[in-house]
C-alpha cells in the first residue's frame, strides 16, 4: 500500500497537526473489532438497542462504502465528509453525533453539501466482514490514531481538512468546515488524490463500478 503513498505522509501529517487543537484530547483508541460480522455493507438494518446506538444502521443519511460516497459527491457537486467513529463507545464520538450530526441545522446543511460517509470501529456489535476489511484499509490509508476524526475531502478525493469533536454544536462545526482549512500545497494535493484514488482502486475496488 506504501506505494502508493510516496510523499503522502507529509499532507497527512500536516492536516493533522492544523487539527490537533480541535480534538486534542477529545480522541479515544480501542482495537477494531475483527469477529464474525452481522450488519452487512450499506444496509438500513435494524440492530437492537443494547448492541448499537441507534435503531437504525448506518444512521439515516449516511453511507458506509467509499465508492458509493465518491460516485454520489461526483454525481451530486459535493463534498465528502468522512467520519471514523466508534459509534457504540466513544464518548466524544457519541457527543459530536448527539451535538452536531443529528441535528436538524447540520442535516440540512449536509443534504445541500455533504455526502457522509460512516467509517465505524464498534465494540459490542459486529460488522460485516468486508465492511471491517474496507474501514480498516481506509483507517490505515489516512492514518487515523483516535476517534472521532473527521476528514473533509472535494468530490474527487482532494483533500480539504482533517478535525475531530469541537464545542459549539451545529453552527460552529459547520462555520469550522467552511472557514478553516489550512493552506496546503497544491501539488501536494494533487499527489495526496491520485495516491489515494490509486490504494483505494487496489485494495478495495473501482471507483467507477
């Protein structure tokens, strides 16, 4: 996978770094689960109430598969907004969900600008095993250390900003998504999306399919 990344770690680190002060010491680590998945890839299915943190999964909105999110942001002029989450035991995941994403503010600004794409690591319900192989890949291709982070990319993988939780609720966050990216190289950006659309057509599958 490396090879595909020559000289992509110099964005990433820079990315994060910009955003340590928004999530530093709001991310959580834990071990993804690995067993014997039981909610399949991109489905609505219902999950009880004791193993997952909503009745429905992924939450409404939200697609769980990078090549769905890359063929609707192309076909639809969006933004993807990437969230890594381990959604049934991180507390700051849970607070960023319950103050931000599922309001009604943040909803209607995602459906005119966002799609959302649910990387999730959770710890008391299995995941498919492809859905597991495909959010880990991911986590690994952009370096993910701690839950949540948020990645914003362009509709064709560019990437715009890394961040985590932030204080404020709706208004801020989304205020923070439009204002405060950092300066970044552009051909730097330019290697980061070719880097990135490569690994991805390797190691999980066409972007065009």
């Amino acid at each position: 996978m490396k090879k595909h990344f020559i000289g992509i770690f110099f964005i990433v680190t820079s990315l994060i770094l910009t955003s340590t002060a928004c999530s530093a010491g709001k991310s959580e680590t834990a071990e993804p689960s690995t067993e014997t998945p039981a909610v399949t890839e991109n489905s609505e299915q219902k999950v009880s109430e004791t193993d997952a943190p909503q009745a429905v999964y992924p939450p409404e909105g939200w697609v769980t598969d990078i090549r769905e999110a890359y063929k609707t942001a192309m076909a639809e002029d969006k933004s993807i907004l990437v969230d890594f989450t381990g959604s049934d035991w991180c507390v700051w995941c849970k607070k960023l969900s319950a103050e931000v994403f599922t309001t009604d503010e943040f909803k209607a600004y995602a459906d005119e600008n966002l799609v959302l794409l649910f990387l999730d690591f959770p710890n008391t319900f299995e995941l498919s095993e492809e859905q597991v192989q495909h959010n880990q890949i991911l986590a690994q291709m952009l370096e993910v250390q701690g839950y949540p982070t948020i990645w914003l990319l362009e509709q064709d993988l560019t990437p715009v900003m890394v961040t985590g939780y932030r204080e404020g609720g709706a208004a801020e966050y989304i205020r923070h998504l439009n204002e405060d990216m950092p300066a970044i190289d552009e051909e730097q950006k330019a290697s980061f999306r070719d880097g990135f659309t490569s690994a991805i057509e390797e190691y999980i599958g066409s972007l065009q399919s």
